[in-house]
C-alpha cells in the first residue's frame, strides 16, 4: 500500500471511528490538540498524518487497543499495542487472576469471555450446569459461543422462560457492540448470524433496542421442574495494556433465588471428584 492509499485508507477509519462516536471534527480536534482543518485534511486523505498524530486521535476516540492497532495499520505504521496468546509466559499473572476469580466463584457458575462473546475460560459449575442441558450442547449451536447458545433454538431458546426479556436485551448489548466498534467485522458477522435464527420475531431484525438497558437482566432458565433464576455481574482489566488482557472478560453468575442457591450447592456436592 502507498502513502496515497495508507491515507485514504486511514481517513476512512478514522471518520468512521468518528461517526461511531457522535463526535464533530471540531469536537475531535480540540480534544486532540489539533486543528480542524488539519483533521479534514486527514479524512479526506489529503493530508498523511504521523504515527503521534493517529495514536493522540485514538486517545481522544478512547479507541481499544486492538481498534488503535488497526488505525495505525491503516496509516501505514506497525501495532503499538501487543497481542499475547493467554498461554504466553509473560501472561502467567492474568492467568492466575481468571484461575483465582473463577475458582472462587463456587459453587455459582462464571466464565472469561473474549470481544466475541466466546467462551476461553469457565468453572466447574459452568461445566456441571451446560452439563444438566446435554453433553453435546456446543455441538448442538455450532461452537462455544455464548451468544448462539442462548439464541439457537437447540441451545437455550427454548430452555429460558423470559426468552422474549432476556434475548432482546441480549441483542441489543450485541447491537450496542457493533455500533461502538464499526470496524470490528468478527463481531458483525455474529450479529448477523444471531439475526438470522430461526425463531425469532421478524420486528427484532429492525427495531432500533433502546440505549439504556434496565439495572439488571435476570435469567430464567427451564430445568424441568425448576426455574432457574441467574444474573450476572461482568469484571474486566481496567489497566490492561495488551489486546488480549483488554479484552478478556469474566461474567460471574450469582442466583436470583433461594431455591436456585440450592439448587447450585447441590450441584456442587454432586460433582466432588
């Protein structure tokens, strides 16, 4: 790619980012120090910025680390922001701090989730609980995927009882998530994917979900006999300073109930190795 192509390409991103944010270029460029015209110039291409200049517009975007990377690609530069396997050595420490949430979470379910909603870490009573459902559930949905398990209708579709309150407020996180990270095209094509399950209402594919979701989004999961009532609390790196740290997640499932705490603690004693 040339220095023409690297700024069109660049700009484009950049005005995207700046869309996605409800900024005005005025807005922006008192933000990053600089000016008005000069930021124009940069989206329209005319101008090549330097690689200060794009990492000081990130900044006032609060763009993630992976989103920064990509800007900087775009403008022709190398990543400033690393992207270590979990199974790093370096990444030893954030390892111990997921093992260490997630165990001492018992006996209620949590897992670490990455920007996808897919699922890299979980407890044994996450295990034990998708275990009650069926030993082939992930296979049932086509992969480890949290939000295909609740939308396919051979995931838990038809296994929570406020399906209707719990899938639309669901979707519009996901939706939420993509208009925040227009360049992010793994997480565009679940949202598409999530849009094209059978069973769901055809007004859901259109509807504008509001921007402010209620408090808390409780669970109501079928288990026969028993509703399951959940929710769930969501922790993450607030320093990370690596791609991967930054965007790992743990959501913690605590019970809405005291029939569903029970219901956990004898899971528990039911799986004792």
């Amino acid at each position: 790619m040339n220095q023409l192509e690297s700024g069109t390409a660049c700009g484009a991103l950049l005005r995207s980012w700046r869309d996605a944010r409800k900024r005005s270029q005025m807005n922006l460029a008192l933000d990053a120090g600089v000016s008005q015209r000069h930021l124009s110039f940069i989206e329209s291409g005319r101008s090549h910025p330097s690689r200060e200049m794009l990492l000081q517009l990130a900044a006032a975007l609060e763009l993630p680390l992976r989103e920064q990377n990509r800007l900087l690609l775009a403008g022709g530069f190398a990543p400033a922001h690393p992207e270590r396997s979990l199974e790093a050595n370096d990444m030893q420490a954030v390892r111990q701090a997921l093992e260490m949430m997630l165990y001492h979470h018992q006996p209620y379910p949590a897992v670490v989730l990455d920007a996808q909603w897919n699922l890299v870490m979980c407890n044994a009573a996450w295990e034990a609980l998708l275990a009650t459902l069926g030993a082939d559930l992930w296979e049932r949905v086509g992969g480890r995927n949290v939000v295909l398990l609740c939308f396919h209708p051979l995931g838990l579709q038809t296994r929570l009882r406020n399906w209707d309150t719990a899938a639309t407020l669901i979707l519009a996180r996901l939706q939420r998530e993509v208009a925040a990270a227009p360049a992010n095209g793994e997480l565009r094509s679940l949202l598409d994917r999530v849009l094209s399950m059978p069973g769901l209402p055809s007004q859901w594919r259109s509807q504008a979900w509001p921007t402010l979701p209620p408090p808390m989004l409780q669970l109501e999961l079928d288990l026969g006999p028993l509703g399951l009532k959940l929710f769930s609390m969501i922790s993450t790196f607030g320093t990370a300073l690596d791609v991967t740290t930054e965007e790992l997640r743990v959501e913690s499932f605590f019970p809405g109930d005291a029939a569903s705490a029970d219901f956990f603690r004898e899971l528990a004693l039911q799986h004792v190795p």
